[in-house]
C-alpha cells in the first residue's frame, strides 16, 4: 500500500500525534548528529571528527530541546503497551510473548541487519583490498554508534509484558520505583563510590521514561505541565549542584556524561520534555488532522528507521567527497563553517534519499495476507506462541540481539581482520562476534514468533 492509502484507511481513533512524535524525534536526532559534525584536516592530511558542542561549549544548553530520544522511547512505551495487550487479546488471553518480540523486532531487526551487512561487507572488502584510510577507519567506527539506541530499545521490547503487568497494578507507582532506583543508583556512584553500578542506569533511567509511555496509553498523564516544571527543576538542580555536565549528550573526553551509562539528570530532562510535548498536544493533533500532514507523517513513518541507520554514511560520504576534491573544510564554528552548514546539510539530505530508495524494502512490512488467511493465522497464533519453549527462545534472541548491537555499536566495523575489540559488560567482544549474535538472535525471534497455520 502506498503512503496515500495507509493515510486514508487510518481508522478514527488512532492517536495520530504518537506517529508524528516519532517521526519528529528521529528527525530531529537525524538533524543533530549533521549540525552537531565537526570535521577538521591537521597538516598531515589526517581527518578527524569532532563535536561542535566541544568547540562552542556554550552551544551545549541546545541539547535541552535536540536531545529528543527520551521522547522516542516514551512513543515506545505508548505503542508496546497496545501492541501487546492486542496481541494477547487476539491469543484468547493466552501469553504473547514470542509473537509479541516478532510483531515489535521485525520492522527494526530487518532493517538492522541489512545495514550490519552491507556495512560489514564494505569494511571487509575495502580493508582486504588494502584500501584503508583514516576517513574510512572514522567512518567504520562512527556509522555503528547510533546502534546503541537499538540495543536501548529491544531491551524496552524486552521487558514490556513484566513492566506492563507492574504498571496495570500500581500506575505511577511503578514509574516513580524506577525514577527511585535511578536516584539510588547515582547516589551509589558519586557519594559512595561503589564501582560499575552506574551501568545499572541504563536499564533503570531508559525503562523509566518507557514507563511514562505506558500512563500515556492510559490517559493517566493528566497532568503534563507539573511532570514538566517538576522535570525541569530537577535537571537544573542535578547541573548546577551535582556533578552533572550541562550537556544531554555524550561529549569527547567528558569524564561524566549524561548519557552513557545515564544519569538521573537525564530522566529529569526526559521528565520535561515529555510534559512540554504533551502540552502541545492540541496544535499537534490539529496538524495531523490536515490530510496532506498525516500523508507526510505515514510515508516518513515507513522509512524513518532506514534514514536513521543511514544517515550517518551519508554524511560522512559527503565529507569524504568534500576531502577527495580538495575543498577546504573550515573551522568549525567559524563564520564560514556556519554558512557552509545549509548546503552540507542539504548534500546530506540528498545522500540519505538515495540510500533510503535503495534500501527501504527491509523495512516494508510483509503484505498482508486474505482476511480469511489472517483469522486463520491469528486463532493459531496463540497456540503456536505458547508451545513450550517458545518464550524462553523468543528471549534468547531478543537477548542475544540486544548484546550484540550494543556491542556492535562499541566496537564498529573497523579492524574485521586484525580482531579489534571492546569490552561489554565485562566481556571482550570483537565485530565478527557481535554480528553473529545479532543474526543468531534474530532468527530466534522470528522463528519463535512466527504464526503457523493449523493442520489441515
């Protein structure tokens, strides 16, 4: 179906507002990482990749309002709690746990693993041919970061059915649980001292925000403007006391980031903006109200995640053409660096077009099958997912996927031959490894999850 024809059979009742919070939220990371780029050449030829924030620490109060993933995850939160109380209601009540990480997993993971093995296979190829640099050693490193973002959110897929269950029995009690632990887990940190437990923040501080989402599928997020002002003088608090950087993104060099592991002060700025954009949820779902809107939205919606994993090739690809042709970069934060920034983000723009039109079919949802062939399929579903030992594997996979993304995104893919390495979570892993733990754990997931058709 074409953009046009899922816009006009959208039924009345979606909120219309979370798909363009999605949307508006990747958009806007998108348009982060290019603005935030800071590449320079030394005398030896070398080029290096910096951040503007870095540069222009004054600048870095701007990532206030781009430091948008909280806003992404929170729209998590929002369409894992319908996805899978529909999954089970569709199950007869029985759990939907594999057939839930498969419905979830399989727009992200195709997509994931296309981009995993292109990029693989390049890397392998041009270092094979001997053909490395230092742009493209950069490149093959820098392209895997954002990966982590989708290590983040198969955790949050992960664990929705336990932390919907606990949301269902105490509401914004299991919210402010969370929101506990993270405030305990930085205590531990920077007044005790205690070592490694700041990497429990990635789960308490991420699943939080995710949790905020779960209230707003319940209409229980009355009231936004408190959550926000509440938020905001939490964040402003942590900075300006605590031993909080003013950035709400990782910054070089920085020996405390807000970001990896994450602070309480990041939940806080997570806290205000989610109140602020749901402040505007009037002017927002009048927008989307406008035909020609929400046709933007939905066609947006079927690429953002193909644009999102390829966004940062096409702006290194635009700098590398920029090096090859000689043009000389200029300083960052320079006057000319600012009014060269509308026509390197405009060449990025264009890049990324292209790459999405040659790799957006990994994110295509499967076509739909006969409304007899579905019913069919669905009265199945619940029997094929609850055979013994389709949960267990669906979490296998969703596990070994989880770590092995994360990995990925630690140790890139640069130095596939010479074994190059990163330590997750106390454990060396190298890329060839991490890539194997992506595949494996997909097929998991996809064959746990997938609805069998009943024996003739």
């Amino acid at each position: 179906m074409s953009a046009r024809d899922i816009a006009a059979a959208t039924p009345g009742g979606r909120d219309r507002v979370i798909d363009l919070l999605r949307v508006a939220s990747l958009g806007t990371v998108v348009f982060g990482h290019w603005l935030m780029a800071a590449v320079t050449v030394d005398d030896d030829g070398r080029a290096a990749v910096g951040n503007l924030l870095a540069v222009e620490p004054k600048l870095q109060l701007l990532t206030w309002f781009l430091q948008v993933m909280p806003v992404f995850f929170f729209v998590g939160g929002f369409s894992h709690a319908l996805s899978y109380r529909s999954l089970t209601r569709r199950a007869g009540g029985a759990p939907a746990y594999a057939l839930f990480l498969r419905a979830r997993l399989q727009r992200l993971l195709r997509p994931t693993m296309l981009f995993v093995a292109v990029w693989g296979a390049g890397a392998l190829a041009v270092q094979l041919a001997g053909g490395s640099g230092n742009l493209t050693d950069v490149a093959a490193r820098l392209v895997a970061q954002p990966l982590w973002f989708i290590g983040i959110y198969l955790a949050m897929v992960a664990f929705t059915p336990p932390l919907l269950r606990l949301h269902e029995r105490y509401g914004w009690g299991a919210f402010a649980a969370l929101a506990a632990a993270a405030a305990a887990v930085d205590v531990l940190r920077f007044a005790a001292g205690v070592p490694y437990v700041e990497f429990l923040n990635f789960a308490f501080v991420w699943l939080a925000v995710h949790q905020l989402g779960f209230l707003r599928a319940d209409g229980r997020l009355r009231h936004p403007a408190l959550l926000a002002a509440a938020g905001l003088a939490g964040a402003v608090a942590l900075v300006a006391s605590g031993p909080y950087p003013l950035s709400m993104v990782g910054m070089p060099g920085e020996k405390i980031s807000n970001m990896a592991p994450p602070t309480a002060a990041l939940l806080c700025h997570g806290m205000w903006l989610i109140g602020a954009v749901e402040l505007l949820r009037g002017p927002m779902t009048r927008a989307v109200a406008r035909p020609r809107v929400w046709r933007t939205v939905v066609a947006a919606n079927g690429i953002a995640m193909t644009a999102f994993l390829w966004h940062l090739t096409a702006m290194l690809g635009v700098y590398g053409a920029m090096l090859a042709a000689h043009v000389s970069l200029p300083a960052p934060a320079s006057a000319a660096w600012w009014l060269h920034v509308p026509l390197r983000l405009a060449a990025a723009a264009g890049v990324t077009a292209l790459l999405v039109a040659v790799f957006r079919r990994a994110e295509q949802p499967p076509a739909p099958a006969s409304a007899s062939a579905s019913a069919s399929a669905s009265a199945s579903a619940g029997t094929s997912a609850a055979r013994r030992g389709a949960a267990p594997a669906a979490a296998l996979g969703v596990t070994l996927a989880l770590f092995g993304v994360l990995g990925l995104s630690m140790v890139g893919f640069g130095g596939l031959l010479e074994g190059h390495s990163a330590v997750l979570v106390a454990v060396r892993v190298t890329a060839p490894v991490t890539v194997l733990m992506c595949g494996a754990g997909w097929l998991l997931v996809e064959t746990a999850g997938r609805a069998r058709r009943p024996a003739a």
